[in-house]
C-alpha cells in the first residue's frame, strides 16, 4: 500500500493507481476551468480510463477541459452533461442522460461541485438554503438516482466508489436538523451555512456505506486543502475568514483547528486534487469506509458530529424529506 504526505500530487496519485482507473468510467461534478475537479479529469486522463463524464453548469467552463483530456488521450470518451445542482428537475434530467451515456455502468462518482460561505442568504428552487443545496443536497440526489450504474460497477475488480469533497469546516457546525433553512434567513451566517452543508457531506459518506457496503459501493469524504487557483472563495477577503473561530465556538463549544491532519494548509494546483483521488482510486482503503481523508490519508473528523451514526441517519432522513423521494436499499 502506497503512504502519502502531505505533499502529494495528483500525478503521483494517479500513477500509483493507474490499474484502479485503467478502463474504468469516471463521473465528476463541477469539474469547470479552473477547478479541483478539472485538475483530477485531466490526470485521471493520463492512465486511460475508459470514459470521463462532466456533468456541470456551464459548458463554456467544462469545454477547456473536455478538450485537455482529448488532447492528452483522443481514446478517452470524455462527455459534458448540463446540470444545476440547485434544481431538481435539472438534476432529474441529468441523471438519464448520464445514465445512458455511461451504458448504466459507472466505476467512481467524485461529487466536486460546490460553493462556500455565500455572505447573503440565498436559497435555491425550491427553498433550501443554497450551500447545503449545492454542497450536499445537489449530490444526494443525483448519486442515488445514478445508484443502479454504480451497482453495476461495483460487480468490477475493485468495486464501486463515491467521493464527497468536503472540508475541514465541517468543524464550524453540525447539521441544524430542526432549522437547515436559519429561519428563512433570520438566523443566517455564512460559515455555519458552510460548516452544516460540509458536515451533510460527510455524513452523506457514511449513510451510503452502511447501506451499500456489503453489495460493493462504498464511499469516502474527504477535504483536499485550500488553494486560490480554483477561486472557490474569491469572493471573500482574509477578514471573514476570521469569523470562523468565534462562529466554530458559538455553534460548538469547540476551538476550530486549521491544520490538524492537514500541514501545509495550502496546496498547489498540482496538489489540490491528490486527495479526492486516492480515495478514489487506493484498493486498500476499500475495507475501511467510510472515512474522512486528508493530507492522502485516513484521519478521524475532529468533531463527533461529522460521523454520530444518529446524525448519519437523521441526515439521510432531512435529505430524503428535502428531494421529495425515498431511497431505500
């Protein structure tokens, strides 16, 4: 089993996993120019998997991407699929079409898409809270209407995965099982709107696995570290994040810690995407999930409230209730 540290990069990643992608079928959120998404297609590309399907907002964002992996592997398929996270009907629609172009066969999903600490409350089509909507909510649906794929997948060598890019500010806040919404607004704050939807993310992770585990899906959450390159927070200035301390204390009791398990901080463009792919790809972590990766390596979430198997299930619950739709396996 390969050991990673903290400074890893998604090539060394890629190539010490290169069976696990090897005509295997990929399908990541986000993933537009520049994204951690778009840096994880474009090595995964390198090690010629079979098929990598981008399913995305905006084409113009995905169009670079789509044309990288071609340039690097003309064999590749590499498919942009049109999807808003925020809407269900879109994500409804999305699903087939994924389906359909993956021959109902999927290897790995990487939920990338995302948003952080949106200063003014904001809430989707159908009235959820936008960072929990396209953080978490987005992704439950559309990986449990994508499920029958990644069943058929998991029938491969080495089973099937999901991947939740999440984030250490998870620690700011649980999931407000009785108030998601903060009151229609009146009680909003932007970190503890991250903090839920990050903390939704991981339990996602959990939920799915005790579920699916034993028919060979399993899934991993995992924060890749901060960059600039993928301007995720371009809207903020350092001041806010000096909020996160007080707000972390005032939902938790708990001091917030930037760097546990996670030194440096910050990661380069070439390592932003490390992490999301060995959970993707290492075999050996496949008896361990589900679990919470950073620095390429399992680490145990610094606040119970990220894995409390009473919260993994009020939150496949709340998720349930806020898609309309019940999945039971």
């Amino acid at each position: 089993m390969p050991v990673f540290d903290a400074t890893v990069t998604s090539r060394q990643a890629v190539a010490a996993f290169t069976p696990q992608v090897k005509g295997r079928v990929f399908v990541i959120t986000g993933a537009g120019q520049p994204s951690i998404g778009s840096s994880m297609a474009t090595e995964l590309a390198k090690a010629s998997p079979a098929h990598i399907l981008i399913a995305s907002r905006t084409a113009a964002k995905v169009d670079p991407v789509l044309s990288a992996i071609r340039g690097i592997d003309p064999s590749v398929k590499a498919t942009f699929v049109q999807m808003d996270l925020s809407d269900h009907d879109s994500v409804r629609h999305a699903a087939p079409e994924i389906l359909a172009a993956t021959g109902s066969k999927i290897d790995v999903v990487i939920n990338s898409a995302g948003n952080m600490a949106l200063k003014e409350y904001t809430v989707d089509k159908q009235g959820i809270e936008m960072q929990m909507s396209a953080n978490h909510v987005g992704h439950f649906l559309l990986t449990n209407l994508l499920m029958p794929a990644l069943l058929a997948g998991a029938n491969g060598p080495y089973g099937a995965r999901i991947v939740n890019i999440t984030s250490a500010g998870y620690q700011i806040s649980p999931v407000r099982f009785d108030d998601s919404a903060f009151s229609g607004g009146k009680a909003y704050d932007p970190w503890t709107g991250y903090g839920q939807a990050k903390t939704a993310q991981i339990l996602f992770a959990h939920g799915v696995t005790n579920r699916l585990k034993q028919r060979g899906v399993v899934s991993f959450a995992c924060h890749p570290g901060s960059n600039v390159d993928t301007k995720l927070g371009s809207h903020l200035v350092m001041d806010d994040y000096g909020d996160i301390m007080p707000v972390t204390k005032r939902n938790t009791g708990k001091d917030f810690h930037f760097v546990v398990g996670d030194e440096p901080r910050f990661k380069t463009y070439e390592q932003i995407g490390a992490t999301p792919l060995i959970a993707a790809l290492d075999p050996d972590l496949t008896a361990q999930a589900p679990a919470y990766l950073q620095n390429g390596q399992i680490v145990q979430p610094a606040a119970e409230h990220a894995y409390d198997p009473e919260h993994v299930e009020k939150c496949w619950k709340l998720s349930e209730n806020l898609v309309g739709q019940e999945f039971k396996y």
